[in-house]
C-alpha cells in the first residue's frame, strides 16, 4: 500500500455493508468474520425468514430483517428491503448465496454498489448447476467469482476469482464443497479491496 493509500484507509471509517441471504449463510458468516478496518457488517436480511443464517446472525447479535415476497409481491418486498437497507445504513449490498433476483428498479437504485459470489469461473456457468455443468464438460479447474451485480445474471464486472481443481471422481458436491472453501476466502478480500476502490 503507498503512503497516501494508507492515509486514506486510516482516515475513513469503515464502509457499511448489507449481506442478503436465503440459505445457511456460509459465505455471509465469512464476511461477517471478515469485518474491520475496511468494512463493517450492518444487516443481514433474508427474503426467507427462516433462514438458518439469519439465526446465525442474531446469535451475534448482527442486525436482521427477514421478509418474504410470498404474498406481498415483489414491488413491496423491494421497497421493504431498500428501507430496510437505508435505515440500516448500508452503503453497499454482498449477495451471499441470495436466491432471488433483484429487479432492474432495485440494481439502478444501488447501481455499482452489489455485489455476488458465484460459484463458477465466470463467464463460464452463469446461472445454477454450476459444478455438475463444469464437470460434465470435463473441465479441469472449476472455481468461484466475485462480480458486481447488474440488471443481467452474473454479467457485471468480475472482481475476483479463486479456481480449485477438478479430481477424478469429483460429484457436484465434492466440487461444491472445494470450492466453498475458496469462496470464503475470496469474498472477504474482495469486497475489502471493492470498497475502497
Ligand atoms: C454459495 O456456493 C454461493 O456461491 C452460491 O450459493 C451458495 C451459498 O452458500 N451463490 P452459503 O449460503 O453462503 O453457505
């Protein structure tokens, strides 16, 4: 880090970061764990309210909002979530494993300032069934992303990458779980660098 760098990163407080869940939330604890001079974690918020991951995050006594569009529609949802998000302060969002996708309304209220983790070597496998699709390919190296969000599935601009490789005898889940353990790495890192770009 240059001089100046490291005066700027000393002056500035830490930027506040949303994580959006929908499942366990091992990635969000990876941030959460993460945390510190860079950035700080200021709501977890699930689209499923029974989230094991929003659990998780109230147990640290991390702030949670857990709101289902079933019901009340995406509109309401979108608008609840964005109130939710300014109350909270968050300046940017890190989708960790979030199920759902935002509409366009939502990505240009927050243009540039969400992120994702995909579990693939983008721009190869957008979408799901990344391991099993990057096996039956026969690739040798499989791997995850680290890409802004834009109104397009897993398009934006990639940050980062992490690639493991692919064993013989690999099933999508001996792959998934290889490469989960690189996500946790790479997200925190990541996202640290994004924020003080
Ligand atoms: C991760 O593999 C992530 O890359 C994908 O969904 C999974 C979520 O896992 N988008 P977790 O909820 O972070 O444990």
């Amino acid at each position: 880090m240059s001089g100046s760098a490291r005066e700027a990163s000393a002056e500035r407080p830490p930027a506040t970061v949303a994580v959006l869940i929908s499942g366990r939330g091992s990635n969000m604890q990876a941030l959460a764990a993460g945390q510190g001079d860079a950035y700080r974690v200021v709501l977890v918020a699930s689209d499923r309210p029974d989230a094991a991951g929003l659990d998780w995050a109230q147990a640290q006594g991390l702030p949670t909002f857990g709101l289902s569009p079933k019901g009340i529609g995406k509109p309401a949802y979108e608008a609840a979530l964005d109130a939710a998000l300014r109350e909270a302060g968050a300046e940017w969002i890190a989708l960790a494993g979030y199920m759902r996708l935002l509409s366009g309304d939502f990505v240009t209220r927050w243009q540039g300032r969400i992120v994702n983790i995909h579990p693939s070597l983008l721009p190869k496998y957008k979408g799901l069934d990344t391991h099993a699709r990057a096996i039956a390919a026969g690739d040798r190296q499989a791997g995850c992303s680290v890409h802004v969000v834009t109104e397009e599935l897993d398009a934006g601009e990639v940050l980062g990458r992490a690639s493991v490789p692919i064993l013989p005898g690999d099933t999508p889940e001996t792959l998934a779980a290889r490469v989960l353990v690189e996500e946790h790495r790479l997200y925190p890192a990541v996202l640290k660098e994004f924020v003080r770009r």
